[in-house]
C-alpha cells in the first residue's frame, strides 16, 4: 500500500498574496501525513498565463511549505496555469508557449508513474482541443499508457473532471472536459482496471464512488466559491482542505482532510480585485 496527498488550487502569487497564508496552514496537515507522493491538480499559480512569476513563486512556495525532506511533487496544469480553449478564455488561450513556462515552474503538464501495481496518468486538461504541439504529444503519450497498462489498476490526476455525473452527458461549458474532447481520454476512462479519477477546479468537496471507480473532486486551499459566482455544486460541499489516497491492492480509498487553519475565504465578493476584467465573470472563479 501507498499513499498519495491531493492538494488543489493554491492559487499562489506574490503579487495579491490573499491565498498564500492558507497554503502554509495546508502544509502543515501535509506534514502530518506520511506519503510517498503529492500531486497538485491544478492552478497552483493565481496567474500564471499573464505572470510568469506567478507561476515561479507557487513553485517556490509549494516546495517550501512540503520542505526538502518532505514528498516528491507532481502537477498537472489549470486554467489559471496555463489557460484555457480560446472560446472559454479568449484573452488567456493555451498556448505551447504557456504549457512551457509551467512545465519550467512546475514540471511535465503530463506524465506516467507506475509504482508498484498501478498506473498513475497526469493529464494536462486544458490543452484539450487546443491543436497545439503538447496536445498531440499527450495524446499520443495517453494512446501508449493505454496499451501498456497490463494487468496495473489505473489512476487519473487532472485539473478539470471529465464530466459532472456521467460520460455521456452534454457540454457543462466551463467545468468540465467538453464531450468532443473526451475520446482521448476514453480508452482509461473506459478501462475496466480504473479505480480513481482524481481532479480539481470546482474548489468544491466531492467524494463519489461508482462501481470500483473513485470520483474524487479536491476542494481548494486557497478559497471557496459562493452561490453568486457558482449556484450549483453539483452535489459536493463548499470548504476546503486536502486528500488523502491509499492505494490498496485494487481500490483506492480516499478520505478528506480538513484544513483547520485555513480561513474560509469566499471569492465572490473580492473577484474583481483578485480577477479583474477581461474576463467572464462565470468563468473566472475557479
Ligand atoms: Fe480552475
Ligand atoms: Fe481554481
């Protein structure tokens, strides 16, 4: 067995430092757990696509609070990492050029780890449906995990959830993986060796299992989104925290850790100063 700390949207920035002070007290219940790994699922940085040194400073800073003796840290990219499709965030679109300043920052925005018995894939969702380089470079390197997987039970770490409840519903617009975009995912996500899809992005708390599959949704460190910006949480819990996965033999077992430091900050009435225009206001929050 082995365990793996989810922590999600830090939003970090040395800029508009508002969140900084709720990761430090995300570090410590970090430090309290033994783990092997952490993965971040996504806007480590509050902005990263216009400020590079958004993106260095979270890197900074997220090394810092897990300290050099402390786990290894692998990320995948958000929307306020990297970007997003240009229809969603036409002043902010993914780019090769911002998946590189990430991967400078951060690491690979995708990447495979295969500790004993098990597959872990990180992917990059917000290069979906860009027709950049990187996207055909993931696909190509989630077309090979898929192949190669044998007999290893599967887990996925991405910023956006695939979908909301099911794999066949519609276009969620901004929350999620569109459904034009999840055929390169189909192959894991229909996989009958998957046991956990792990994500972030909502800043909400959902833990739903289906089957022998985990649908873990990371709430965030930094803070939550109020009915103003977010009316509907889709069945999960505004608050924020960490998880924890062990990973057994086959099935993965996922519990919430509070962040008993944290102050409970709500966006809704400080977005225009942390996220101001351009943007559209539904789809700055998260
Ligand atoms: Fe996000
Ligand atoms: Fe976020």
């Amino acid at each position: 067995m082995f365990t793996v700390l989810q922590i999600s949207d830090t939003h970090l920035s040395q800029r508009l430092p508002r969140f900084n002070a709720n990761w430090a007290a995300a570090a410590r219940v970090v430090a309290q757990q033994a783990s092997e790994l952490i993965v971040h699922t996504g806007d480590a940085a509050l902005d990263g696509p216009d400020h590079a040194a958004d993106l260095r400073f979270a890197a900074a800073a997220l090394r810092a609070g897990i300290g050099p003796e402390g786990p290894r840290l692998r990320c995948v990219p958000g929307n306020h990492d990297v970007g997003d499709r240009a229809f969603i965030t036409p002043h902010q679109p993914t780019t090769d050029e911002t998946i590189a300043a990430h991967a400078a920052a951060l690491g690979p925005a995708s990447w495979v780890e295969d500790p004993p018995g098990w597959r872990l894939i990180g992917i990059n969702t917000q290069v979906l449906g860009t027709a950049t380089a990187a996207e055909e470079a993931q696909a190509q390197m989630l077309a090979e995990a898929a192949l190669t997987l044998g007999d290893r039970r599967l887990a996925l770490f991405l910023h956006k959830p695939p979908f909301l409840h099911h794999a066949e519903e519609g276009d969620a617009g901004y929350w999620t993986v569109p459904p034009e975009e999840r055929g390169v995912l189909a192959p894991l996500l229909e996989s009958p060796h998957l046991r956990l899809i792990a994500s972030g992005h909502l800043h909400v708390q959902r833990l739903v299992r289906k089957g022998p599959v985990m649908h873990a949704w990371c709430p965030a460190t930094s803070f939550v989104v109020g009915p103003a910006l977010m009316p509907d949480t889709h069945g999960g819990e505004r608050c924020l925290g960490i998880l924890r996965h062990r990973f057994c033999a086959d099935t993965v077992e996922t519990e919430a850790l509070p962040v008993p430091f944290a102050e409970p900050i709500v966006l809704d009435p400080i977005v225009d100063e942390i996220y101001p225009a351009p943007r559209a206001r539904e789809t700055a929050a998260d």
